[in-house]
C-alpha cells in the first residue's frame, strides 16, 4: 500500500513551509545578509506596503 501524505493532507505543506522558513533562517544566520534584505525585514516591508495600500483605497 503507498500513502500519499506523510502525516495528513493539511498538516504535510504546514510542515514544508516551516522546514523551509527554518532552513533559510539557518542560511541567513551561516552566511548573513546585507542591512535590509533578511527575511524579517523583507516580510515586514512586504506587509506594511500591502496594509499601506489597503489603507489608502
């Protein structure tokens, strides 16, 4: 018998997202990036954008 789902439908790319969140932040943290292009502030610019555009409509 082969399943198709590791754990179950919804809870298998809950688990890929965060492995691949936790695996970036392991690489910003080895190999650092420039002032303003880690992925906190990247997330935070993109949110504040978007918030800034709902807004204003």
């Amino acid at each position: 018998m082969q399943y198709k789902y590791l754990i179950s439908r919804t809870v298998d790319p809950i688990l890929a997202i965060s492995i691949g969140t936790a695996a970036y932040y392991v690489h910003e943290y080895r190999h650092g990036r420039p002032q303003g292009h880690t992925l906190n502030e990247l997330v935070t610019r993109w949110y504040n954008e978007r918030n800034d555009g709902e807004m204003k409509n």
